[in-house]
C-alpha cells in the first residue's frame, strides 16, 4: 500500500455512536444505494438498523412463583430486560 495513504489512514480516527450511523444512513441518495448491490424499492441501509424491539406482552410472560413468597421474573422478561439495560 501507498505510505502517504497509510499515514493519512492513521490519523483520521472518527468514533461513530449508533445516532450518527443513523444520520449518515438517512442520508444515502437513492442511486448511491446501487453501490451496496441493494434496490431502493426493496430495502435501504437505515432499514438494517434495530431501532425497534419488539416485546410480548406481560400475559404471554408472566411472574414465576419459586416458593410461596418469592416471585421471580420470567426468562423472557429477564432478557428483554438485559437488552435495555445494555443499550
């Protein structure tokens, strides 16, 4: 590789949150989205983004009793709520 290309490689460092890969995405024309080998009226590169998680509702995961006082959370519950709790 070319060295001038290599160093102007390392000095160009830019931290990219989910919010400005969100915002560049938004951006793309729609006859740049040829160059992903993607069609416009099918998909976009924002749409392979998770911006939304879909969650069962409490009756389909209810509380679990574990003994007559203790209650605990079900499994389902506990993972959606690792989920949030990570992003």
């Amino acid at each position: 590789m070319n060295p001038d290309i290599e160093k102007s490689l390392k000095d160009t460092h830019e931290e990219l949150d989910p919010l400005k890969v969100q915002q560049i995405f938004s951006k793309i024309r729609d006859e740049d989205i040829a160059l992903f080998h993607m069609q416009a009226s099918l998909c976009r590169p924002l749409d392979l983004l998770v911006t939304h998680v879909p969650a069962p509702p409490v009756c389909i995961r209810p509380t679990v009793a574990v003994s007559a006082n203790v209650k605990n959370e079900d499994d389902l519950t506990m993972q959606i709520a690792e989920m949030v709790y990570c992003n």
